[in-house]
C-alpha cells in the first residue's frame, strides 16, 4: 500500500475515533475489519429477503425500499403520513412511481389506512404500516443489528 494511502487511512481512523469514543481502531487492519463488515452488513440487509411477504415485497427495489423507510420513520416520530407527503419527501422520484408503490401497498394492506377525524376531506387519508409489516420490518431490523454487533465486538478485542 503506497504511503498516501496509509496517511489518509490514519486520518478517516483517526476522524472514526473522535466521532465514536467506543470503537478504538489502532491499525489499518482493524480499519480494513471494521469496513468488510460494514460492507458485509449492507449486502446482508439488501440480499436478505427473508420474512414475511408484505417486507419481501419493499424490499424488491430501492424506491419501494425508500417508501418503506419514509413510512417507518414517520411512523417512528408518533406521525402518520399522507400520500403527498411521502411524494414529497421522496422528491428524486417521480410522483406517479411514489404513488404507484403507495397505491399498490395498500392495496395488498402491507400499509393501511389511519382513521382520523380531524380532516373532512375523504381524499386526504392518513397511513401507517400494518401491523404484520410493523413486526417484520422490527425483526429484521433487529436480526441484522444484532449481527452486525457481533461483528463489532470481536473488533473492540
């Protein structure tokens, strides 16, 4: 490995250091660890596509994938969303391909509708995950983490 290539290692280990206080990296090998099983985590999550068929379904494709998020992390922040709302979060998207997956989720009711009283307009539905994709989504989640610290904590040795 060229000379620069090891000052700039020492400089993103020295950069991983300051930022995260528990996670010593010494050595270009515990860099070069820490990275493969970073890239071993995100090719695991993205091959995996194991579990029920609502999260299967999201996870064929990033757009599907990026709906998904936006869902659970509004979901996650005790908020509902509306349809255009997600449209215009996911604006690197075309609306008609963000309402397409919306539309065709709850239709197979991988999302669901949210009563709520508070707006008279009937088009303007609030949705939210249903419960099946709430628990999936969850445990896949936790499957992964739970690898990927597992993965951690041998480099921390």
């Amino acid at each position: 490995m060229p000379i620069d290539d090891y000052k700039k290692i020492f400089e993103i280990i020295d950069s991983t250091n300051r930022v995260n206080s528990n996670l010593k990296i010494n050595s270009p090998q515990k860099f070069n660890l820490l990275l493969c099983n970073i890239n071993k985590l995100m090719t695991k999550r993205l091959e995996d596509f194991g579990g029920e068929s609502c999260l299967k379904w999201f996870l064929k494709t990033m757009k599907r994938y990026h709906v998904l998020l936006q869902i659970m992390s509004l979901y996650g922040k005790n908020s509902f969303a509306y349809k255009e709302q997600i449209i215009k979060n996911l604006n690197e998207y075309s609306n008609k391909t963000i309402l397409h997956i919306v539309n065709e989720a709850l239709t197979k009711k991988y999302i669901i509708h949210i009563s709520n009283n508070s707006v008279t307009d009937s088009k303007k539905k609030l949705i939210g995950p249903s419960p099946l994709l709430l628990s999936s989504y969850i445990h896949w989640n936790i499957k992964h983490i739970s690898n990927y610290s597992i993965a951690i904590k041998q480099l921390l040795k």
